[in-house]
C-alpha cells in the first residue's frame, strides 16, 4: 500500500511548518534515512528523513509552501512492486510514513445496527408490505386519519385539531407539511405565529416512521451554521501608503510567548553598574595569546555568560522556574543566549556553562550563532534553558530590560561599555562602565535576593580573573 509523508512536528510548540526545499523528485527511490526535503519550523530549518525504503511516487505539497500543518501529508511513497496505478485512490486511504494505519472512523448508526435476516436481503417491499406496515402503524398511534381518507378530507393530527380548535383556526387554510400534506402541530403554530415553526419530536418521529415505512428516504438536514466568532477590527486606514509581509513561523512564536511572559509573569528589574577595566585589560591579554597561537579571541558576552553559570552555582536558589506545584530547582547552568536573526530572535543555549573554561564557551557561542543566523539550530540546542542573557551593547544602548522567556525566572540585559566619569576614593575618575539589568520573575525571585544575585555577577565581572579559573 502506497504511504504518505506526513508534515513532522519537529519541536514541541510546533503546529504548522514550511516546505523550504525538496531534495527529491516524483520517480527518485529513497532508502531509509535519506534526507528527502528541509522543513522550516518556527525555530530552525531541520531535515527530514525517509523513515521507509521507496520510490517517490507524487509530492503533493511543492517547495516554498508555508503554513503546512502537522500530519498533513506531503508526498507518497511507492513500496517494491508498487507503480502510479497504486495511487488511483485517494491519498487518504495510503498509510502513513512510519506504517501506523490512521485510526479508523467511528462506526454509524447503520453500520451497528443487526444485519436484516438472510430472507430480506435483496429483496425490495411489495406495495403491499407498505401499505399493512403503514397501517399497522398507524393504528399503533391512536388511529391517525391519513389512510384511504375521502377526498376533501383535511389530513391532520389529533394534537394539531386541537391546538387548531383552541386557537380557532381552520384547518383547511392550514398547509401540511406532514407526509402526505398532513398538516402537523408545527404547521399550526405557524400559523398562529404567521410564520415557518419547526416540528415537534413527536411529529418528526412519526413523519420519520412514515418515510421509511412508505421507501420515501428522509430529507437531508440542513447544516446548522457554526457560531461566528466575534469580527476583528478592521486596521485604521490612516491614508499612508503600506506594504504587508506574512508574519514568519518564527514572529508568530515570538509574539505569543512574550504576550504570555508579559501578561502572565510578575516582572520586576534590578540595575547595577559594572567596572570593566580590568576585564577588559584581561581580555587583550587572553586575545593577544590566542592570536599567536592561533586560537579564537574571547568577547565581554564570554565572559558575561560564563559569569552568570558561575553566579547560578555559587546561588542555587536562583537556578529556578516557577510551576504551580512546586519550585523547581535545576542542578546545571544552561545559559540561554539571544541571537538576531533575519526571521527573528532565537536562543541557542550554551549547556553545562560552569563546568566549562572561556575559551569553550566562546568557541561554542560563535558556532551556535553561526548555525541560528543560517536556521540550523537542532531542538536540542535552542530548547530549554535556565538562565538568559540579551545584550544589545554593540548596537550602543545603553541600559535596557528583557522580557523572562518563561519558564525561566532570570534574564540579564547587558548594555553598552561606555566611558563614565565616577568618584573612586573621593576623586573624579574616568573608568569604562557597563550597565546591567537583571529581569526576575517575582513569583521565584524576591527583590533582595534578585539584588544579591546580581551583586555576585558584579563581582565577577569586575574580578575577571576568577571567570577564568
């Protein structure tokens, strides 16, 4: 049996992928594990893999196609032996990749109801079952008189004389809507009301029998319509000239996380001042060394996020996310760091930051930063994380707060070093200075031991030789 190729979900808050690329064409055999098309997901563009051995029978999905949502398929693959003839069903009765079968529908009503006995199988009602079923029927309700009624008769059920008798109306003005033109308590109230009522269960429950006795097939329901949902505002036309472009997987993600953090998260900010003489002074050392030996220079970011694993060691009760149970403490210092992207920002993590010198912090920062800005990034490398840090220095700010990435309940935004005149020892002095801005989740973090906890970054930043041991 032909299988389908169905739209992976590649990372847990994915619900929708592009096609960004085909690696196959309609014809091509694969064999398990090949890579037969490169899926863009909210976070990254990952690779996806043929799961089975075929020939690709027909792509239904062609490259360049956004908003795919997940287990839509995308391609049909032939099994050995199979040609295009195997495809002339639809794509839905294929299986899918991977071999599990689509879970069958629901059986309907006549499809669990006993089978008719072997005698009444085939064979269709003479006129003269009808007519005794739809007599029998008749009687069994009171004596309903719509059977072999003489001409002129007016057709109507005892409830709607009734109610047509309280009311004073006439019947023979009424129009039936009953079997037969039968006029029905529905008709009647309608015409109380002037207007079209429906029918009551008990008539519908008699007009139902007397279809199905008479071989008449009940008329199709009409769709009941689905409740609208309440019209978005249209966008104020200020009468400036505009272009619109598609929010990305990537934007959309973005956007619905930090309304959530935002919305949902007690934020409060702490700021402190760093000196950074020292450290910078270090830094053209270690710089110096490493390019005489060939080795990669180290950034202020390096040592900032090395500083902060250090810092989550030395102060375990802010290595924490907040959930509704209880406080959850992590045992490792997984750095998120942000990257601008041209699709939006992402933050590839740095795992295990504590337990690992500068120089691989870096090494591994400026290969994850490679790896976000061309969307390579695997889930594990962008997924998680316990801490963040945001600068935005080189772009000359100078001080600025960070919305938390929940569930994580600290975020550091780092600004620009700068030149600052300062009082050092009841003198005027000129040091270089950078500003940080420490964002807590209070629910985790109280104000005191948000400002001690940035007090011990201060102090590493400031004291960069203990960064390096």
């Amino acid at each position: 049996m032909p299988i389908q190729i169905l739209m992976p979900a590649l990372s847990p808050t994915m619900t929708e992928g592009a096609l960004a690329k085909w690696n196959v064409k309609e014809g091509d055999t694969v064999a398990s594990g090949d890579i037969i098309a490169e899926i863009e997901t909210d976070k990254a563009t990952m690779e996806l893999e043929a799961v089975e051995e075929g020939t690709i029978g027909k792509i239904l999905i062609a490259e360049g196609t956004a908003g795919i949502a997940v287990n839509t398929p995308i391609a049909i693959l032939l099994e050995e032996g199979e040609d295009a003839t195997s495809m002339v069903n639809s794509p839905a009765q294929a299986k899918p990749q991977g071999g599990a079968m689509p879970e069958a529908p629901a059986a309907t009503k006549s499809q669990t109801e006993a089978p008719l006995p072997p005698e009444k199988i085939g064979t269709a009602p003479t006129q003269r079952d009808v007519s005794a079923g739809v007599a029998g029927f008749a009687m069994g309700f009171g004596g309903f008189d719509f059977l072999d009624a003489p001409k002129g008769r007016v057709f109507a059920s005892p409830l709607a004389r009734r109610i047509a008798a309280e009311a004073k109306l006439d019947l023979s003005r009424v129009k039936g809507s009953g079997p037969k033109g039968r006029i029905v308590k529905a008709d009647v109230e309608a015409a109380k009301a002037g207007g079209v009522a429906s029918h009551t269960s008990e008539d519908a429950e008699l007009e139902a029998a007397m279809r199905l006795a008479s071989g008449v097939k009940p008329p199709a329901d009409k769709p009941q319509a689905a409740p609208q949902a309440a019209p978005k505002p249209a966008p104020v036309d200020v009468g400036t000239p505009y272009t619109e472009q598609p929010h990305s997987s990537m934007r959309k993600v973005i956007a619905r996380r930090l309304t959530e953090s935002s919305q949902t998260v007690p934020q409060f900010y702490v700021t402190m001042d760093v000196d950074l003489d020292e450290l910078l002074a270090l830094r053209e050392q270690v710089n110096s060394r490493a390019q005489k030996s060939g080795g990669q220079k180290v950034s202020v970011n390096d040592f900032v996020i090395r500083a902060c694993a250090i810092a989550l060691k030395r102060m375990p009760e802010c290595n924490v996310s907040w959930t509704d149970d209880a406080m959850r403490f992590y045992s490792r210092s997984d750095i998120s760091v942000a990257v601008a992207t041209p699709t939006g920002l992402i933050t590839p993590i740095v795992r295990g930051a504590e337990t690992k010198s500068l120089g691989i912090v870096s090494e591994e920062m400026r290969a994850l930063a490679v790896k976000a800005r061309d969307n390579k990034l695997k889930p594990e490398e962008y997924q998680g994380g316990t801490f963040s840090v945001s600068n935005l220095g080189m772009f000359g700010v100078r001080e600025f707060t960070g919305i938390i990435n929940p569930p994580q309940a600290l975020l550091l935004a780092v600004g620009a070093a700068e030149q600052r005149a300062v009082v050092k020892e009841g003198a005027l002095a000129v040091v270089t200075a950078m500003s940080i801005t420490l964002t807590c989740d209070h629910r985790c973090i109280d104000g005191a031991l948000g400002a001690k906890f940035l007090g011990v970054v201060k102090g590493l930043l400031e004291d960069p030789v203990s960064i390096l041991l």
